[in-house]
C-alpha cells in the first residue's frame, strides 16, 4: 500500500471522497497512527485509538495551541482570527462554562416541546412534492426541514423565515475548502446579517421574553454567570451550521442506504419503530461527521507511536465505527446489528450537545417520508458527495415517490 501523501485521505482525493472505507481499510492495517508529514497532522483510523483520544481530557480542541507548521495553522491563516469562538474550539473551564450554561436553555423539555413541529414542518414538506414524478431528498425535504426547526425553537418570526433560510443556506458553505475572495466576502455579508438579526432579537427578549430559545439563552443564569450577547450569537450560530448540516446529512444518508437495501428497508415498513435502528447504522457506517480533531498539549504517545506537542491529530470517526476490531462485517448496513457502537457525535466532553434533537429530528422525518411514500426509490441519477473538509452527505438525491 501507499500511504497517504498529499491530497489523498482529503476530500480533493476521489477515492476518499466517495469509497473512504479503502483509505481507512488500508491505512488501518499498515500505518493505524500515520504521520502526514505533507499536510501536518497525525491520523488515527483504529476504533481503539479514536475512542481513547476523544475522552482524553487532556488533550486541546483549541486551535491556537497547533504547532505552526500543522495544517490546522495553514488554514487558520485563512480565517479571521478576531471571530467570536464557539465551545467547539474551546477547552475548560471555558468550555465548561458555556456547556454548562447552554445546557439548562437547550434541554430534554424544550426537545420534547419541538417534536409536534417537526411532524408539521415534514408533512408539509412531503405535501410540497407530492404531486412531482421525482424531488431531491436532500434540497426539498432533508435541508429545509432543520433549519426551519430550529427557527422555530430559537423564536424567528414567520415574516423573516425566508431570509433565515437564505442565511442559512449560504453560511452552509462555511467549511467548503474552495474558497475565493468573492466566495469569502459573500460569506462574510450573510454571516454579518445573521449576527446582526440575532443581536436584534436577543435585544428584544431582553425587553419582552418569549417562549423560545433564544429568551432562555438570555434568561439562563447559575451562579451569578449569565451568557454575554455576543455569546448567545455565536452559539445560536453555532446551533444552525452545525446542527442543520449534521441533520441534513444524516436524513439524506439514511434515505440513500435504505433505499440501496431494500431487505432492511423491508424490516423498517414492517415496523416502523425500527427506523431507530436505521438511522444508528447509518450514524456508524455513513455519518454525518467524517472526523475531529484533538491537541496534545505535551508530548505523549497515542497507540503505541510518539506524538508532538502541538501536533494536529485527526480522529477519523467514520473509520472508527467501521473498524473490523469493533464490528464483525463492517461494511454491511444491517440494522439487526446488535453492538450499535459509533462515534459520529464525538465523545468525552465534547459530545455532540444537538445529538438527541438530530436523532428526533431524523426519525420523525425519516417515519414521515417512509409513510407517506412506501414506493420511494432512487431514480439512477448520479450520487455526488460533497466536498467538505468536515461533514459527510451527497449534493443531491432524487427520487420517485
């Protein structure tokens, strides 16, 4: 085997992009902890390996602390150093905080509350494109489903949905690795709009609160320590990117598998609760979130290899949950399967805060679809996955209902 140089285990790289499992198989079996000396970083594909790092509290997700000559410093170079900082990038007792605080607004009660809309928001989705010899999964029912959700839980008016949308949308191209001028200073004019439509409403809850998410950032309080504006921006930014990506691809994901499966999709219209099942295969063998990434702080080792102080070590969470050591055949999409062991959402301190509303979200809509179209199949388009350094989908999917 030849191991990775240059743009392979990128998204650049073809063979990575759409059959990753051949990049992990074979970097997991010659080289599990590989020093990428091209790019700067560590790459870990073995399950064992993964999970260690990510509960390691020890180690950084702060991007400051990258030795200069990482690629996570090269692309920093690209980024506005000066922007607000979400606890993605932060570590204790920063992150604690924030965690802490975010946690009491963005809870089990107002996930439970959200539910009746997400049904209401798929069913008029699914009535949008009933009448159509064929729709796209991903632009006319997975996309749009999320982030009108999570407007309705953060209180956007109805009058300014449609100019969330068109924020949201654009600001999904975020962590695209093909990046203009043109394409940045568009990016920066709908990131301004967003922020300063926040900064707005956040104003207004703090005059006259509502029964919303965004009244509960600014409500939210323990011991004395409230969230300041500027961090209630950032994390109701961070809620959209992250978490309607992360859903979107998630839905389109588990749509594409099933449909590729049609014995398991069996089992999911014999009985619909089975759906659960589905969407956790999918979350371990095709997950929305393809890695993650850890600073150690000191030099260590990390399975058995020496590793810098600084160094970008990449978890490849996708290469985890197909790893053969942790699951027998795991390259087969088999919801029977009874070890549902995965690592999409992360681990340790830094799992994922949105996973019980992604999950939600996904099984209400994907019940809803499944329903209401038990014919639905795959037209034969082609399947292009995106190019995103980060997260995991397909551009498009069309279907026959």
């Amino acid at each position: 085997m030849t191991l990775p140089t240059g743009l392979e285990m990128t998204v650049f790289d073809e063979v990575f992009r759409n059959r990753p499992h051949e990049r992990f198989d074979a970097l997991r079996a010659a080289d599990p902890v590989h020093d990428d000396k091209v790019l700067g970083r560590v790459l870990l594909t073995r399950a064992a390996d993964v999970a260690a790092v990510l509960k390691d509290r020890s180690l950084s997700v702060d991007q400051r602390n990258a030795a200069p000559d990482t690629i996570v410093q090269r692309l920093a170079t690209m980024q506005d150093r000066e922007a607000p900082r979400s606890m993605l990038v932060l570590d204790d007792p920063d992150h604690a905080r924030l965690r802490r605080l975010v946690t009491h607004a963005f809870n089990a009660r107002a996930i439970e509350a959200v539910k009746p809309k997400v049904v209401e928001v798929a069913d008029a989705l699914l009535d949008a494109v009933a009448g159509k010899d064929r729709f796209d999964i991903i632009e006319e029912f997975s996309s749009p489903l999320p982030i009108i959700v999570i407007a309705t839980m953060l209180g956007v008016d109805a009058a300014d949905v449609g100019d969330f949308q068109r924020w949201s949308k654009a600001l999904a191209n975020v962590f695209s690795p093909i990046r203009s001028p043109e394409f940045l200073a568009a990016l920066k004019a709908n990131a301004d709009e967003l922020s300063a439509y926040f900064e707005r409403a956040i104003a207004e809850r703090r005059a006259a609160p509502r029964d919303d998410l965004i009244s509960a950032l600014v409500a939210v309080e323990e011991g004395g320590d409230r969230l300041t504006t500027e961090e209630i921006v950032t994390m109701c930014n961070l809620l959209l990117l992250a978490g309607n990506l992360t859903t979107t691809d998630l839905i389109g994901n588990c749509v594409l598998a099933l449909l590729r499966h049609p014995d398991q999709l069996a089992k999911v219209q014999a009985n619909p609760a089975r759906i659960a099942d589905a969407i956790e295969e999918t979350l371990r063998l095709d997950p929305p979130v393809v890695q993650s990434l850890r600073i150690p702080l000191a030099p260590r080792e990390i399975g058995g290899c020496p590793v810098r102080a600084g160094e970008a070590v990449t978890t490849f969470l996708m290469a985890a949950g197909q790893d053969p050591a942790l699951h027998a055949d795991p390259l087969t999409f088999d919801i029977d399967r009874a070890d549902k062991t995965h690592f999409a959402f992360g681990g340790g301190v830094h799992f994922c805060l949105g996973a019980p509303l992604a999950r939600a979200e996904a099984e209400i809509a994907l019940t809803r679809l499944f329903a209401r179209f038990p014919g639905l199949a795959l037209t034969g388009d082609p399947i292009e996955r995106n190019i995103s350094a980060a997260f995991n989908g397909v551009q498009q999917l069309w279907v026959r209902p």
